[in-house]
C-alpha cells in the first residue's frame, strides 16, 4: 500500500489523514491502531458504492469489530435532526466505547460527524471520504452538523475525528459533475495559499502549453479528472495548515478558507440549492476576483487566468440565467457575517496569497454580481 500520513493539530487534538491508494482495505487495521472498543457502526448513503462499503465492513470485521451499517437517503436533505434520532435509534445498544464511521460525501461526514459527537456524549469518530470535495474539504477541520429548514448547518458541533482515510480509489465511481465540485475548493486553495498549485493545475488541464512528464490531474485517464493522491494529500495540507492554526475560528486566519462562499452561498440560496455547492463557489471565486481587482490590487490578467482554469475545470463562471441577481443580492445581506454595511470579505491580491478586508460593501458585491 502506498500511503502518505498528514498530521492534523491544534488544542487539544491531534490525528492522522491517510491519504493513498488501496487504504479501504486496510480500514480495521488503520482504526484498530487508534481506538478501542469492538462495535463500530458505519454510515452511508444510497449512493456510495455498496462494494466500497462492504470493504470497509469486512476490513472491519477481520479486525475484531463488530459491524452495524446505516444506510441513509443521499442528498442534502438527509442532514437533519430527524436523521440524527433515527441514526441514535439504529445504533442505541452500542456502548460509549464503539466507534462510527462516515463513508461517503460532506453528507454522510457531517451527518456522522455530528452523531459521533453527540451520541453517548461522543464517540469516536472515523471520516472515510468517498469525494474528492470531502477529501479535500470537508472531512478536514471536524466541522459537523445538520441544517434546520432555517438555513444549512445551523446545528452542530466541533467534533475532531480519531482518523480520516482518503482512499483515491474510491473516487472511480464518482461521476465527473461531483469530482468537478471537489476541484472548485482546489482551486480555492490554490488562489488563498499556493501559487505553484494554480500554475500546475492551469497547465494540466490544458490551458498552457502541457507540461511534459505525468499528469498529475489527468493522470490515468485523459478524459476524467481523476486526481492522484500526492494532489489531494497537498490540499489536505493547506487546509490542515488554516485549521491548526485557527481551529475555533477565533484568529481570522480561518475566514480565507471562505474565499469565493459569500457569493457562493448566496447564489446557493438563491437557487434555492438547486445548483451544486462547487458551482456555487466557482461563481463565487470570479466575483471574489472581480472585488479583488477593486479592493486588493489584483490584476485584471490574473483574474482571467482563474476565470480560464475554472472554465477548463468544467465549472461555471457565468451565472446561470433562472437566478435574478437581486436575489443573491438579498441572501448575501441576510447572512449573519454582516456587521453594519462592511462584511468581512477574503481577497487575494495575488495568485497564492490573501487576506481578509474590511473595506468590502455592499456595492462592490453587487457590481461583482452584475459581471456574473
Ligand atoms: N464540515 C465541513 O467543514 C464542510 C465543508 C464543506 C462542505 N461541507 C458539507 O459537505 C456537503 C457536500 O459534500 P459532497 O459534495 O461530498 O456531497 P455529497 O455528500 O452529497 O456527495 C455527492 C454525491 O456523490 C455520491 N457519492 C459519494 N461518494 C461516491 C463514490 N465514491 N462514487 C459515486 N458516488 C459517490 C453521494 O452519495 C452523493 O449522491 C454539504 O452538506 C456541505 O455543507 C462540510
Ligand atoms: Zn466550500
């Protein structure tokens, strides 16, 4: 097995994330190496692959655990507190020692992540992410939670996983609309951190000329997007990098990992969730830009460069025609990050670096909207 480990710490908790090929079939090992017990419980949705999962439970089972598995509806909509009573139901005779494991998307790893927190008051935890927007984002940080019909996450916890398991094997399945979501936080990471990335992704997904040698994003099958895991092992880094350093959210530094989400998620709000969360924030990153032009100095070449990765990536840059920009305009004003008429908005005034400014207003955002 070729794996790469990444540590992840702050205070008062510290993990590891595996990231390589084949690590689904190392799983019990892997967990039993950090927990006790010998009931786990695995969750998952409808969509995940059932051989992957029964990978993870027979791994498991060769371990000495004994298994439970809880299917849950794939989507959005399965992040609820319903969800969390009828999980805690299905698992009530494990005792405070078993562990829970998520396989599948941000879903299923906020879901789990949120049952682990609370169930027993708290178990142990294992993130198996299954996208690569999980992979890279959200099985990163030990933010879980569900949404209210008030507004998404609005219920939750922090709550560190023992482990997280990134196999990229697991990304075989996933259809390319769902690895295209993944690639927006990649893209992100890219512009707030990493300015070598960007230049790499650019050339490999064909807008420069080609760098010779493996293709690192392409590698495998030129017609897929299909990551390798020394890619997703760096975004790990850099988020791994932002978190440790502001796990509470209380120095700021956590905001830049926001880049591109206060349009994205008002245009997801917008849309009513009907466009995909990645979208949403590709959207959000040209506007991000646009305002950076204006309020950090970003020069309008660079701004087309992330523009024309972005296109190349298969993510969206102009907005689709059904959502009235006002709309976005309107969510954004809602959103509890307001203080006054400035919000705290992340700019990059360059490729690879960013900072969090104070002097962005409402104007700007609206005028940045208008050019979607
Ligand atoms: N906790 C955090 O810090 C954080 C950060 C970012 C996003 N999120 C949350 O993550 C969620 C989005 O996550 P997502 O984009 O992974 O969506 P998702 O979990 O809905 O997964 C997308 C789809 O892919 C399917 N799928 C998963 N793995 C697959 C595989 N290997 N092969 C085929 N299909 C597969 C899923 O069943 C689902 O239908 C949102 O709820 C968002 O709020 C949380
Ligand atoms: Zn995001």
């Amino acid at each position: 097995v070729n794996s790469e480990k990444v540590q992840i710490r702050g205070a008062g908790f510290c993990y590891e994330v595996c990231v390589g090929r084949g690590l689904i079939e190392q799983t019990g090992h892997l967990t039993r190496e950090k927990v006790g017990g010998h009931r786990a419980a695995i969750i998952t949705d409808s969509n995940v692959p059932r051989t992957l999962v029964k990978k993870v439970a027979s791994s498991l089972s060769k371990a000495g655990f004994q298994v439970t598995t809880v299917v849950v509806q794939p989507g959005e909509k399965s992040k609820s507190l319903a969800e969390i009573e009828r999980i805690c139901g299905e698992i009530s005779e494990l005792d405070r020692n078993s562990i829970l494991l998520g396989v599948g998307g941000g879903v299923v790893g906020d879901l789990s992540g949120f049952v682990a927190a609370v169930f027993h008051r708290g178990i142990s935890h294992v993130q198996i992410p299954t996208t690569l927007l999980a992979m890279v984002d959200s099985a990163i940080g030990g933010k879980t939670g569900v949404n209210l019909p008030a507004g998404k996450n609005l219920v939750g916890a922090i709550h560190h996983p023992s482990l997280v398991i990134a196999d990229v094997e697991a990304l075989v399945t996933l259809p390319l609309r769902e690895m295209r979501q993944g690639y927006a936080e990649i893209v992100k990471h890219a512009i707030i951190r990493d300015s070598e990335m960007f230049t790499l992704l650019s050339s490999r997904v064909g807008l420069r000329d080609p760098v010779e040698g493996t293709c690192k994003v392409r590698q495998g099958d030129s017609s897929t997007l299909t990551p390798n895991a020394e890619l997703i092992a760096h975004n790990i880094r850099i988020k791994a990098d932002i978190v440790s350093a502001d796990d509470r959210d209380v120095s700021g530094k956590r905001a830049l990992l926001n880049f591109g989400h206060t349009v994205g998620h008002g245009i997801e709000r917008a849309s009513d969730f009907r466009v995909p969360h990645g979208e949403c924030v590709s959207l959000g990153i040209v506007a991000a830009c646009e305002i950076s032009m204006k309020r950090a100095s970003l020069s309008r070449s660079q701004r087309d460069e992330v523009v024309a990765l972005l296109e190349n990536l298969g993510l969206p840059t102009r907005l689709p025609g059904e959502i009235p920009r006002e709309k976005i305009v309107e969510a954004i004003k809602h959103d509890k990050k307001f203080d006054g008429d400035n919000v705290r908005f992340a700019v990059t005034p360059q490729i690879g670096e960013a900072f969090v400014s104070r002097e962005v207003t409402m104007d700007d955002i609206r005028e940045a909207i208008a050019t979607l």
